[in-house]
C-alpha cells in the first residue's frame, strides 16, 4: 500500500513537472505583453478634433483673403469746383498716400490668410503625430530580444513596429509620478511615450526590459 501511494506520488509529481516544462516552452514560443492601454476612441476624437482644426482655420484664412474688402477702395479724392485749375502736382500727394494705404491692406489681408492655414495646419499635424507617438501595446518577443511596439493612428487605426530591446531607453522610471514615461528608440527623432494609466501586465518585466535607462 505504501509502494502504492509512493508511486502515485511520483507520477504525479512528474506529470506537474512535465506539464511546467511544455507550459515553459509555450509560453517562451509567444510574444509576452508587458504593457495595454485602450483608449481607441479618445484618440479617435483627437484624430476628429484636429482634421476640424484644419478645416476651421483654413476656412478663416480664405474669408481673411476673399471677403475683407480694402477700406480704402471707396475712398474717392474730394474735388473741388474752386481749384479746378489747380496744378496735378497737389494731388499726387493724396493719390500716393491712398495707394501705399491700399497696399498695407492688401499685405494684411495675406498675412492673416497665411496665419490662418499655418495654424490649421500645424494644429492637424501635431495631433495626429500626437497619435504615432502614444503606445498602445508592448510585447517582449521570443528569447526576450525584440519588443513590438503597437502605437495608434488617426482614427481609431494603429501602426507596428519592432525594435531590439537594446535600442530603447526609458527616460524616467515607473510609479515616479503620473506623467506618462517618455521612451527612446535609436534612430528615431522623436520620443514614443506610454501613459502610465495603462495596464501593466508584467511590471517587473517591464521594469527589467524596457523600463531601463540605456545610453544609446
């Protein structure tokens, strides 16, 4: 009975460690997700905010162009009936005045034109690269070598890409404070940042891996 019990113990004992082993490998043949933060509609709303942007300000810049009239268009000389032979020299002055008037008002209306589409513009372009740069997703690859970063895209869309785990570096640490966390990636130009409202599946893998300041 003894011999009995023993050996159902061992049994046991190595269908656990068996199943450990092919439970190991398993997951070593998945990518590990460290990091997931859904917020697909909010940058869905940024996305409509900023096409809304472009469209206001570029609908500005063309009434500035198209509908200010020049104040000084209607502007006739005065005459008089008593100087009527008074020479042409005396009205240059006043033509010459108006017709500088004239042109300081069409320079303006340009300009605020100009303005008015430059603001439209770099408003769709900030939120929309607003968008690139915001994780949505990390995901230690197999062997723990690569990461996959998941980023959103105008409207509600995302973008992939994978990126050795030796050419990220995060610039502050978790838990510091709610700011979201700033992380390089070499070659590129601009900073990718995860909000710290996300979900932290593995925070000690993530402390070990992607949360660490590397010089690059």
């Amino acid at each position: 009975m003894i011999r009995l019990t023993s050996l159902k113990h061992s049994i046991q004992s190595y269908l656990m460690a068996y199943q450990r082993r092919n439970s190991n490998k398993v997951a070593s043949k998945r990518d590990i997700v460290i990091y997931h933060n859904k917020k697909e509609g909010f940058f869905a709303v940024i996305s409509l905010v900023s096409i809304c942007q472009l469209f206001f300000w570029t609908y500005l810049g063309e009434f500035a162009f198209s509908e200010l009239r020049d104040p000084y268009a209607s502007v006739k000389p005065a005459k008089d009936s008593n100087k009527e032979e008074a020479s042409s020299n005396d009205g240059d002055a006043p033509r010459q005045e108006r017709r500088q008037l004239q042109k300081a008002s069409t320079r303006m209306r340009i300009g605020l034109a100009t303005v008015s589409m430059v603001a439209g513009f770099s408003f769709c372009v900030i939120g929309f690269f607003y968008c690139y740069r915001s994780v949505k997703s990390l995901a230690l690859s197999r062997g723990g070598i690569d990461v996959k970063i998941v980023t959103y895209a105008p409207f509600g869309s995302h973008r992939k890409l994978t990126v050795p785990l030796s050419n990220m570096s995060a610039l502050a640490a978790r838990n510091v404070n709610e700011s979201p966390i700033p992380i390089r990636i070499k070659n590129k130009n601009f900073y990718f940042l995860i909000d710290q409202k996300g979900d932290f599946s593995e925070p000690r893998l993530y402390d070990r891996t992607v949360g660490i300041k590397r010089a690059l």
